[in-house]
C-alpha cells in the first residue's frame, strides 16, 4: 500500500493571495462608497447654495416677516398666490403662474399681538373664532401686513412623513 504525499498547507499558492487581494479591495472600495454617499447627503441637506432653494426650515424661518415674532408666537409659512380662471363654454381651466412669498401663520393664544397694535379690530378676531381659524399674514408688522383668517386644513396629510417606518415630528399641530 503506497501512501499519498501530504501537502503542505503552509505555503500559499498564488491564486489564493489574488482572491484574497480582490475581496480586501472590494470591502475598501464598497466603505468608500458608502461613506461618500452618508458625506453627499449630509453636505446637500445642510447647504443653501441660493436663494432659489427654500428647501431647509432654517432659510424660511430666517425669510419670515419679523422672523422672532413668528418662530416664539406661531411658525414661518410661505405664502402662495394663484389665480385660477374657469370657462363654462367650453369647460377648461387656466392656472395663473403663482406667487411665492414668505409669511407667517400665528397660533390661537398669541392674537392680541395683532389686537394690541390695532391690526386686526374685534370683529375680525370673532368671526376668526367663530371658523375655528386663525390668522397669517405676510410683510412686516410695523408696515402695512396683509392679515389674513386662515383655515388649517388638516384634510391634506403630508406624505412624506406619513411613510412606513417613518416618525411624525410632535411640534404643536393645531394653531
């Protein structure tokens, strides 16, 4: 009976070092990706480049008509104007290109901030109250506002916090 030569496993062959090199470059190059990416979103969700993107909490509640005022006493809003035309005959309806401009939504408890400088008079804050509304406006306080009651439409849920797996600020909800 002849017996087979054992192999000796202490050397390595050079396919084994090639493989191994392959996966330690792959784990490299995957953590390098990842981390750009996790670097990428940071920098793009803290940045304001322009004026032109209003998509941070920050720039809207800095461009708020007297942004103090509105951020202790209610939040920043952008206001948006359109105007929207109907036709009967035939049916069709034309979209005025809207306005975009910063304002201003107060909570309930905080109107006689516009009450004491006689911006609003008695009766506005009744039939405000009446609705179950509340007020906005845009333009400085001290220089001619445009005070509006609005109405918070709860109707309209915003989607993008209502996610699978996503968590709803609790900021005040009601105004």
């Amino acid at each position: 009976m002849k017996r087979k030569p054992i192999k000796d496993t202490a050397t390595k062959s050079p396919s084994f070092l090639s493989a191994a090199f392959n996966y330690t470059s792959i784990f490299v190059l995957a953590g390098v990706f990842i981390l750009g990416i996790g670097i990428g979103i940071a920098f793009s969700s803290t940045t304001t480049l322009s004026p032109s993107n209003v998509a941070s909490r920050e720039f809207i509640d800095l461009s708020a008509p007297n942004p103090e005022l509105c951020v202790q006493y209610g939040a920043s809003a952008m206001e948006l104007d359109t105007r929207l035309f109907v036709s009967l005959n035939p049916f069709n309806v034309y979209v005025a290109q809207p306005s975009l401009r910063p304002g201003c939504v107060l909570r309930t408890s905080n109107w006689d901030l516009l009450v004491q400088r006689r911006l609003v008079t008695s009766e506005q804050v009744r039939d405000c109250k009446q609705r179950m509304n509340t007020f906005a406006f845009t333009g400085d306080l001290g220089s001619s506002p445009q005070i509006s009651c609005v109405y918070q439409n709860d109707a309209a849920k915003n989607f993008y916090l209502n996610q699978p797996g996503s968590v709803a600020p609790r900021e005040a909800e009601r105004f």
